[in-house]
C-alpha cells in the first residue's frame, strides 16, 4: 500500500499542473469539503436542538411520572395548626407554611398549565396524617400525601369556624396560597391534589415489553432461517428463492409492514383477547419487519466459524444437528449478539409500523393485548396533536438517541472483536 | 465386513435405540430449519395478497361501507376524508409524492457523493473514521427524531424563506419542508453506498489515469466516480425507496392538503405515507380500509424503483470490479 501511495504522490506532485488546472481541481476539493462539512453541520444542528429544546424537560421526574393525570382527595384526621420553622435550604421562589410545615412552588404539569407544586413537607406536618376520601373499598384509608404533586385545593377553617379553600381553584399564586393559609387559617379539613402527568413510566414499560416480545419471537426463526439457509439447504433454485423473497422484505416501507400487521396478524392476537391494537401485534410484526436483519447477522457469524470445527465434530460421529447446537452455534454467538443489539436498535427507533399495530394513545399501565406506545411512538403522539409538546417529545428524543447510539457504537465494536479474533 | 471371530464385538456395545433416536432427532430439526425457512420467505408473498386484498376490497361489489370507483381513486385530485360522502381522489397525492422524493434527491445526491469521495479519496487518514462516523450516526437516528428536528428547526427555516421572498407559509409546513427532511434522511443511505463503490474501484484504473499525465482531482472526478457510477446510482435509487416510504418524520411537517398536486414550493403538500398516518382514530371503516389502498400504490411505486436497479446496473455498467 505505501508503496503504491509513494509511487502516486509522486506521480502527481512532479507533474507539472497549468495554474488553470490547479484552480479547477482547487474548486473541485473544496466543494468535497463543503459537502462533508455540511453533514457535520446538519448532524450536529439535530444534537444541539434536540439537547437544547429537551435537556430542561428530562429529568427523573419525567422517566417515573404517569403521563395521564391522576386526581386524589385525602381528609386530614389532625387539623391542628402547628408551629413549624422555616427552613435554610428555601429555594428562590419557594414558599413554606409556618402552620402546616410544607413548601410550595411554582410548577407546570403535562398540559404546560401553571400548577402549584408541593415541594416539601415538615416530618410532623398534618400532610402526613391524611386519609383517603374518595368513596370506595380504600375510603379512609391512611394515604399520605407525597410530593411533586399539583396543589389544587386546600379546604380550611377560619377563626369565624367557617370552611373556605385556597390553592388551584382560587387562582392563588404559590405567595397568596401560603399567606392565606397562614393568615386566615386556625386548621386545615381536606385537600385536593393531582399527579402532575407527562412522564414516560408507561411507554418505557411498553417499550421493553415490546423488545422483549420481538425477540422472543425473530430471534429462534430468524437464526433457524439462517441455520437452514447456511448449514443444510442445498444449492438449487428453490434455496434462491428463499433467500431473493427474504432479501425483498428489506425494500418494504415500514408503513406497510404496519398495515400487514393489522391485516394479517390482528386475527392471531384477537385469538388471545385483543379488541384494539396491542403490543403483541406490535411485536409480531416488529419480528416481521427484523426477520431479514436476524437472518443476515446470523449468517454472517456462521460464515466466520472455520469448517474445520464442523468437520472435527461430523467425523467424532456427531449429527449435523448435534455439531449445529454444540459447535456452530456457541463459536457464532458474539455475532448472534450483534443481531439482538441491532434489533433492540431497530425496535426502539421504529413508530411507522407501531402507530398502526399498537395505537397512538399513550398508556401509563401497558398490557399484552392492550393499546400502548414506545418511546418512539409516543414522540409521533405528543407532536401530532393541536398543540406539538416540543418540550416533551425532545426530552424523549435525548433518550432513544442515547440508547440508539450506545447500542450502535457497541456493535461496532463487537464487530471489531469478531474479525479479530478469526484473523489470528 | 469383520467376522465374528472374537468373544468382543464393538457392534453389541452399540446402543442401536439411542442413535435412532438421534437420528430422529437430526430429522425433526433439520425440518424445523426449514419451516423457519419458508416461514421466513412466506412474509413477502403475504404481504402482497393480504395488504392488496384489504386494499382492493373498496372497489369491489358488495362492499360493506359502499362501492369506491377505482378510476376516480387513481385519477382523482381531491381528497376529503370530512366530507359526506368522503371523496378519495389518490393521482395529486402520487404526484407530490414522486416530486418531494425527487427534490429530496436533487439536493441529496450531489452532496452524498461529493461527500462519499471525500471520505475515501480526499480525507486524510485519520479524519476518515471521524466522517464515517457522522455517517453512521446520521443512519442511526430514528425518523421521529428527524420529525421533531424538522418540525422545530426547518420549518422555521423555510417560514423566513419565505418570508424573504415576500410569501406565506402554513407555519412553515410546506413541499420545501418535506424534501429538505428526505434530503437528510437519504443523505446517509446515498453516502454509504457510495464510500462502498468508491472503495471498490480498481487501484489500476487510477494508476493508469495518473500516468496518462492526470491530475489526482481530475482522476477522482472522471475515472474513480464513472467507475463506481453503477454502484453509486443503485445508491440513489435506494434513497429514493427510502424518501417514498417514509412515513412518520414527513407526516409531522406535509401538512396533508386537501387538493393539488402542490407545484408551490411553499405551499402545504400530501405525501401517500402522510395520508396513511393522517386521523388514524377507527380501525375498521372505509376511512381505514383506504389506507390499504393508498399502501398498494406505495408498495407498486417502491418496487418499480427497486426493479430500476437492476436496470440502471445493466444500462449504465461502469466498470465492474476486478
């Protein structure tokens, strides 16, 4: 090779170039350049916006949260106004309720409306004695309030004994909220408060339900596929038109694999209670969409395994299935294990084919044969209604973009190894 | 064959049962592999009659949610999904489809190229692998993550554009928007054909070239690129696939018009994957079942591009390699 390179540097560094040539060459290069430059630009303009518009939004508090809202109601079984200290570590902007001993300030929740957030609570304040007082089987039950949660109503007793309410629903600022209670109040009845929403809990459930049903299912007939293709099938017209109709799935649009899914599969997932577009829809036809990518890294690490080895096992008198099972199969595993990170990668990114096999509507408790979205769907979900929550759908966007790359930049590597180790 | 002439014989210590049971068990595998086989090779075949029973199902007699007429579906130029009765009308649709991928690739393919070369040939060593890189990872990122990009960013790109030529957008939704969006999200698929191409170029050729008294440019422009032209436009055309089925990045920024086809640049536009994902509420319906319809159209213009491959490989040639 350097020996070739020397020989052309030389070539052209002592050919005399007219100064004509040399500025159309020189013009020619530097377009070359611009056009890398401007990949560079446009990868790097998606990071920097994504990060910019979406770091604010993530936080731990978005990966726990629900994304539905959920309403409670707790009476207090102590009322009593007590006497708390305000204490040294108050934020900007952070109030603190001298009687009651809990911090509030200002905060969003999932429709971006302005909530007042409970940020603290005193060890004894009466918060902690609350019971539940929706009607029910868990109606007076203790049930303590935590925080994070959206303030709407505080019901309290005036020194005229009369019940009045503060919070949410007086449009009280966090400031006013805390001064009304203090002032005006002698104890506090009840209270109104709401999860604030907007999280992600539920499609990361539904995500790693959704990898690990897709696997369950591409990975034996996927590495089947390539097992028989590779180690058994003879060479004939038959065997090309296995492989030629495997090839076409990769052409196939996403979309359609979608529509495929509902109309061949849907029946199959009905047999096991689904009225609606479920995740194990969505994981047939995911298995569907990563069959020709299983089935290609599969038979990329059988062609890496030596012959001899399958030789030595044929010729120590064991079955073909037998040699497949305890020679081939474990020496092809670091390849098999670069077809689970690439179909974890593929499953993660894909929402084409999942908004029409699990639905649009993001649920906080997914199950099996029920609606539910992934990460990536649940962007498409957030940015498709009236209102596009940039925020939101950024936020998740920073994670499936970590996860992608990580999984990307690992099988790169794994990669390396592989060719490594059979060269030596 | 030995005789039995000793007291021992090899043959009596082999358990007859046992390696007919593995024999069994090679046969019930062997069986196994290839039903994952055909099973494997069937999802094509299904796809085409599933998806296309589904999908010509509306413009058969008898169906449940009235007759639609086939001729008016494919030369039809509005498409009213609110109206009653809905009028479905698919021709603009293709039409916007085909100019928005083309646009896309106009703008792409130079570019990819360019870049392609650049990596290969021009690049010093070790930026190489930094290019391949940004390469890979523009590969790599998920298409709502380009949605959102394309929903923040271009389109406010294109909304000052327009804005400087004295125009209004629809907050920036627009045909410019789509194919800029596929411009990007082919670049990747484009470029790395190409970098394979281009590698796969002879070393002789060049050598040749330089000796007839060619500069390094001129070699890498004239004789490495035209050498690799066959591989280089299977690259094109399968950026083209790619830009005519994508579905959920292109549908947050088309704007799904009601009529066209959109020649406005600026205008809002409707891309046959657009009208797949627009509204989907009801899963069963005419309003769903003409989806399918819509996903027949799609997969016949995906596969006559996939055929021209083969086509372009034999009319343009280049120069095969080795």
């Amino acid at each position: 090779m350097s020996k070739h390179e020397a020989f052309q540097e030389r070539i052209s560094k002592n050919r005399g170039m007219t100064a004509k040539r040399r500025s159309i060459d020189g013009v020619r290069n530097f377009f070359t350049y611009l056009s890398a430059a401007l990949a560079v630009f446009v990868l790097g303009s998606i990071f920097v916006f994504v990060f910019q518009r979406g770091a604010k939004t993530l936080s731990w508090d978005l990966i726990t949260e629900d994304f539905h809202t959920v309403k409670y109601m707790v009476n207090f079984t102590e009322q009593e106004a007590g006497d708390f200290a305000v204490p040294d570590d108050l934020k900007e902007g952070e109030y603190f309720s001298t009687k009651y001993g809990f911090g509030v300030m200002e905060g969003t929740d999932a429709a971006k409306d302005t909530v007042i957030l409970l940020t603290r609570k005193a060890e004894d304040s009466p918060l902690h004695s609350g019971v539940n007082a929706v009607a029910g089987d868990t109606k007076d039950k203790p049930q303590d309030v935590p925080t994070h949660v959206n303030v709407v109503k505080i019901a309290y007793k005036n020194q005229e004994g009369e019940t009045k309410s503060a919070g949410q629903v007086r449009h009280h600022t966090p400031q006013e909220f805390v001064e009304t209670l203090d002032q005006e109040s002698t104890g506090i009845v009840s209270m109104n408060y709401q999860s604030l929403g907007g999280g992600i809990r539920g499609s990361i459930r539904a995500t790693l339900m959704l990898i690990g049903l897709t696997l369950l299912i591409s990975l034996p007939i996927g590495i089947f596929a390539a097992i028989y293709l590779h180690e058994i099938a003879p060479k004939n017209g038959f065997t090309n038109f296995i492989r030629t109709s495997i090839e076409m799935l990769n052409g196939v649009p996403s979309i359609v694999f979608g529509l495929m899914g509902m109309a061949i599969f849907f029946p199959i997932t009905a047999a096991f209670g689904a009225t609606t577009p479920n995740i194990l829809l969505g994981a047939i036809t995911m298995a569907v969409v990563l069959l020709p990518v299983t089935i290609r890294q599969t038979e990329e690490a059988l062609i890496t395994v030596p012959d001899k080895l399958r030789m030595g096992s044929l010729s120590l008198g064991a079955t073909q299935t037998q040699t497949i099972f305890k020679v081939v199969l474990p020496n092809a595993l670091p390849g098999i294990l670069t077809s689970i990170l690439l179909s974890v990668s593929r499953i993660i990114g894909e929402s084409a084919a999942l908004i029409y096999t699990m639905g649009t509507f993001v649920v906080d408790n997914p199950h099996i044969t029920g609606r539910a979205t992934t990460l990536a769907v649940q962007i498409w979900s957030v940015m498709s209604g009236e209102q596009p929550n940039f925020e939101l759908a950024t936020a998740i966007s920073i994670l499936v973009l970590i996860i992608v790359l990580v999984l990307n930049v690992s099988i790169k590597l794994i990669t390396r190894q592989l060719n490594k180790k059979w060269k030596e | 064959m030995p005789e039995q002439e000793k007291n021992f014989n090899v043959r009596d210590k082999i358990d007859m049962s046992r390696i007919k049971r593995r024999e069994r068990t090679d046969k019930i595998f062997k069986t196994i592999f290839l039903i994952a086989g055909i099973l494997s090779a069937l999802m094509i075949i299904l796809i085409f009659i599933f998806v296309g029973g589904k999908g010509i199902k509306p413009f058969l007699p008898g169906y449940e949610f009235g007759q639609q007429n086939l001729g008016k579906f494919l030369t039809g130029m509005t498409w009213r999904s609110d109206q009653n009765p809905p009028v479905y009308g698919a021709a603009f649709i293709v039409v916007n489809t085909l100019i928005s991928a083309f646009l896309a690739s106009v703008v792409s393919f130079p570019i990819s190229v360019l870049t392609a070369l650049f990596i290969v040939k021009i690049a010093p060593k070790k930026l190489r692998g930094f290019f391949t890189t940004v390469v890979e990872l523009l590969a790599a990122i998920p298409s709502v993550v380009y949605g959102v990009f394309a929903a923040g960013k271009i389109t406010k790109m294109v909304n000052s554009m327009a804005q400087h030529f004295g125009l209004t957008t629809h907050g920036g939704l627009s045909q410019l928007t789509v194919s800029i969006l596929l411009a990007i999200m082919i670049f990747p698929t484009i470029t790395s054909m190409a970098i394979n191409a281009i590698a796969a170029v002879d070393k002789n050729l060049e050598l040749g070239s330089l000796a007839l008294g060619a500069s390094k440019t001129q070699t890498n422009f004239k004789v490495v690129l035209s050498a690799a032209k066959s591989g280089i436009f299977a690259g094109l055309i399968l950026g083209l696939g790619r830009a005519f089925g994508e579905a959920t990045a292109v549908s947050m920024v088309a704007g799904n018009s009601m009529t066209g086809p959109t020649w406005n640049l600026f205008d809002i536009t409707r891309t046959l994957t657009s009208t797949m994902l627009s509204g989907l509420k009801e899963t069963s319906g005419l309003d769903y079942d003409i989806r399918f319809s819509v996903g027949i159209v799609l997969m016949i213009i995906v596969l006559i591009t996939n055929f021209s491959i083969q086509l372009i490989k034999r009319s343009i040639g280049g120069v095969s390699h080795e």
